[in-house]
C-alpha cells in the first residue's frame, strides 16, 4: 500500500543521504514538504544537505551513522521516531565499491562492501518495518542497482551486493504478505549508471582512472522515481531507459547479453589516466555535502554519449528479440 499520509506530512529516512542518490531524494522530498531524516558516515556533508534541504521547505534531522553498525541503524529510527512522532517511509541508499579484478580485490575491501551495501539493507530494513507498521501502514524502498540484474566486470563485490539486495527483498515482501503484514510495501530501484560520486569515492585496484560507463544519467531522474514509488508503490522500477533494455536483453538472451555487456564496460568505465591503488570512501567517509552529481563537468558530454547510447541500445534490444524470434521459427520448422 502506498503512503498513508500525504508526502507533505510524512517522515522519511534516507541513508547513504550525504551526496549523490540519497542528497538528491532529500531534496526531491523537501520540496514537497517532507521531513527526510538524512544518515551517512560525514556529519559535516548531512548538515549541508539538511540546511539545503530546510532552503527547499522541509524539515531534516541529520543523524551520522554507520550503517553497517546494527545497533547504530536501530538508534537512527528511534531518533526519528522520538523527533517526529513515525516513520513513513525508509530508503536504504548506502553503498559502496571497489573496483578491480575479483582475485585482486582485498578481502577486507570486499567484506566491507558486503557490510556497507547488503548488511547495512539488513540493518535498515530490520530497523524500519516494526515503525512502518506502528505508523498504520508504509513504504521501504531499497536501491539495488540494474546490477541486481545484470553482471559488470571489475565489479564482483558490488554486483554480489546488489543481486542479494534484490533477493532479500523478494523474500521479505513474501514473508509480509503470507503473514497478514501487507500493509508495508517493500520497492526495489534499479538504476542505470547515474552521474554521482561513486566512480569517483570508490576503492581502485585497476591502475587506472576510473569513468561511469555511458549511457549516464542525472541522480534526480532515481529521487523521482523513488518519489513516485513512495507514492505508487511497485514491485520494481527501473531507472533509465537504458537499464530497462539491458535487463531484458538480459532476460531474453543472457548468454549474449553477458558477453555483449561484458565487451562494453570493459571499455567504458576506464578514463585515460592512470590511478594509484586506494581504498577510496570503502573505511572512510569522503563526501563533500550537497553535491548529487561526480562529473557536472563533463555533464554535457555524458549525455550527448548517453542519447547516442539509447539509439544504439534500442536497435541491438530489437534485432536480439529478432534474433530469438527467427531461432525459435527455425526450431520449430
């Protein structure tokens, strides 16, 4: 079910809220008169972001939290509850990457993204179902990435991340649903590549620079969506035309796809620079407060690639649906 209230009298919490994605949604939400509780790891970036979003017409409460800190998450809910009497609606956003070969990846590196990205939905949604249900009824959106779907290489840990976040939700909205708790809607988002700061703040074991693979689009094209779903809640929703033709190339030819976009992302998430090993935000936090986007410089160029990219997308979408069509006539001959 959707929100009981409208959206200019609920309380959402936003975690991983300091910059990107989750700045973004806090802003969409201010603007409508939300009050948006905003976690993340760097308390000076969450009071930029409640400040700018108080200038929008909302209320915020900045809570610095970990949330790969179980007890630390559930504190972050009592806070809000105890500040403005529910919990609406909760958005598990914190994430992390490390980006390399799978066999060259720290383990450390890999189990914190781990912690970050998959334990840290656990926490979040443990945290916020027992309020959403207390507040007569609630949504609880996860960010899952396309990755949820499809597979990038240089990508092991947050690609696994994001299959088990898809996974986790499937499971507990079931579980609602055959226990009389239907009430609360559980959404899972799948975003295409989005121009934040993550290629930017993610740990780096390539050696070089690294780049959002195009097509690339703008953090507020995933805050509307998660506006709209906390709205109208849906199963899934994807964000970016782009991540909607790969999950069904995906679907409809996976052996194909998996080549095909293994190909391309090789190419396209590398700039020309080299980089030194590093760790990037993975054990600390690096983020600048009010900033959504990670390249507003080349904002132009990313998406002239990105329309490009559509065209491209929406032609090779058509001939693998061909394809398949004229394979299953020719079996069937």
């Amino acid at each position: 079910m959707p929100l009981t209230r409208s959206l200019a009298d609920a309380t959402v919490v936003i975690t991983g809220a300091s910059s990107g994605i989750g700045a973004a949604t806090a802003y969409a939400l201010a603007a409508r008169g939300t009050t948006v509780v905003l976690a993340a790891r760097s308390e000076d970036a969450l009071r930029r972001v409640a400040a700018h979003c108080r200038e929008l017409g909302g209320r915020a409460l900045p809570v610095p939290t970990d949330v790969t800190d179980a007890d630390a998450v559930q504190r972050l809910a009592a806070r809000a509850v105890a500040e403005f009497g529910r919990i609406d609606a909760w958005i598990n956003n914190a994430a992390v990457g490390t980006v390399g070969l799978f066999d060259e990846i720290p383990v450390a590196e890999f189990r914190r993204v781990v912690d970050v990205n998959l334990l840290g939905t656990v926490h979040g949604t443990r945290a916020a179902l027992p309020h959403l249900a207390a507040a007569g009824g609630g949504v609880l959106v996860n960010n899952a990435s396309v990755l949820a779907e499809v597979a990038m290489p240089y990508q092991s840990a947050y690609n696994a991340t994001k299959h088990a976040i898809r996974g986790l939700t499937d499971t507990v909205r079931q579980e609602l649903r055959v226990t009389g708790r239907g009430q609360v809607s559980l959404c899972t988002v799948l975003p295409a590549t989005v121009d934040t700061p993550f290629f930017r703040h993610a740990a780096n074991h390539t050696g070089r620079e690294l780049t959002p693979p195009p097509p690339v689009y703008p953090p507020e094209l995933v805050a509307e969506t998660m506006v709209r779903l906390l709205r109208r809640p849906r199963r899934e929703a994807y964000a970016g035309g782009a991540a909607r033709l790969v999950g069904l190339q995906w679907r409809l030819a996976p052996a194909l796809a998996e080549r095909a976009l293994g190909w391309y992302t090789a190419r396209t998430q590398f700039g020309p620079g080299g980089r030194r090993d590093a760790d990037g935000n993975v054990f600390t936090p690096d983020a600048t407060g009010t900033r959504t986007d990670g390249w507003s410089g080349r904002r132009g160029q990313l998406l002239r690639l990105t329309a490009a990219f559509g065209l491209a997308a929406a032609g090779t979408a058509v001939g693998t649906v061909a394809a398949i069509s004229r394979r299953s006539r020719t079996e069937r001959s």
